[in-house]
C-alpha cells in the first residue's frame, strides 16, 4: 500500500468518514481485508462497559474467596 493513500485512508477515518465510505473510495486499488488490516475494529462502548463489569465482579470474588488476601 502506498504511504499516500494510507495517509489519505487515516485522516479520513479521523475526521469521522465512515468506514464504507473509505472502502467505496479505494476500491479499485485494494481489497476490503487489505484496508481492514490497517484500522482495528472498535469495540462498541457498551459492551466494553459490561466487559469491565464483569471484571470487576470476578476480581471481587476473587478477594473474597481468598482467605490469605
């Protein structure tokens, strides 16, 4: 992938262009997995809250269960 078009692909996904928007731009030049490698999925805020919780509540079983901590 050449430097430029990265650097386009990355300043468009950081002003807030969505993602298929990008794909449809550069679509004769490279294949959707091959853009895709450069942008990691983001988590959806939801669930990452539920995900925190639930570390949360295993790390409190955790200290309670243990009887040297």
């Amino acid at each position: 992938m050449r430097n430029g078009d990265l650097y386009k692909m990355t300043s468009m996904v950081k002003t807030g262009t969505p993602m298929e928007e990008v794909l449809h731009t550069y679509r004769n030049r490279y294949s959707a997995d091959e853009i895709w490698s450069f942008f990691p999925k983001k988590e959806d805020p939801k669930k990452a809250v539920k995900k925190k919780a639930a570390r949360k509540k295993v790390a409190e079983a955790e200290t309670e269960t243990d009887p040297l901590g």
